[in-house]
C-alpha cells in the first residue's frame, strides 16, 4: 500500500504544521513512527543474521518478555537496552549504528567514555558481560543493570 512506503521526515514535520487533527495525523503516520521501524530493524537483523529470537534476548541479558514485547514492536526499549540487543545480535558498529537510529536514539559517541567503551567491545566482538567488567572498572554504569 503507499501509505508503508518511507516519507521523508521533513514530508511528515510539514504535514504536522498543517494538520488541524493529532489523533488523524497520528493514525495517518502511525507506520512511519519509530517504534514500528524499530521492530521491523530488529526483526530484519534477526534474520539476517539467521538467528532465532529467544537466543538473541537470552545473549543480549533482556528478560524474556520484555524482550518479546520489544520485538513485537508494544515496548519501546532504552537506548542502553537497544545496545543488549545489538549484543545479542552480534551486530558490527555500523549495524548498531542503524539499530540505535531506529529506535530513536543517538549512536554511539567516541567522545563519552561509556560509549567509547561500547565501542571497543562491538568493533573487538566481545561479548555483553566483557563489556560489563570494561565499564565496572571504569565505575560506569552497566548494561542491564538499572
């Protein structure tokens, strides 16, 4: 249908300024909003990657149903909850690039220690809880703890 088809976002801030309705424009766009982007992203790599959901929430230290509830698109998960995910995933530092993007959120930034941390752990494919002792002896805070 046309209405799945990608609108660019200045597209939809120009119909937002014009809209006299929220509720229409809401259910209008509704598609295009990024939770639902968001879980088609996770869906895909998923895929992509040939694994099977409940392996990568398991990997990624997410609790079961919240992390069925992310993948079905009715959580809106954290930034840092994004990043257990592309754990789990095992995704490269451009994919998790893409991943944080869908969900909304900003990449990860080399000039904020934790994130330079996060960094290091993906680009050198280590695993969530290297990750978790990198950040704990540099007293950051941890992923999934909080």
């Amino acid at each position: 249908s046309p209405d799945m088809k990608k609108i660019r976002t200045d597209e939809m801030l120009d119909t937002l300024h014009n809209t006299a309705n929220i509720s229409d424009f809401l259910k209008k766009h509704e598609v295009h909003f990024v939770q639902q982007d968001f879980a088609r992203c996770l869906a895909a790599f998923t895929e992509k990657k040939g694994l099977v959901r409940e392996h990568v929430i398991r990997r990624a230290d997410i609790d079961r149903t919240y992390g069925h509830q992310i993948y079905e698109g009715r959580r809106r998960p954290s930034r840092d909850k994004v990043i257990q995910l592309a754990f789990g995933l095992e995704l490269d530092e451009s994919e998790v690039r893409e991943l944080l993007i869908a969900a909304g959120y900003m990449p990860l930034y080399p000039k904020i220690s934790r994130d330079a941390i996060l960094i290091f752990c993906i680009v050198h494919k280590k695993s969530i809880n290297d990750a978790n002792h990198l950040l704990d002896r540099e007293g950051l805070s941890l992923l999934g703890k909080g």
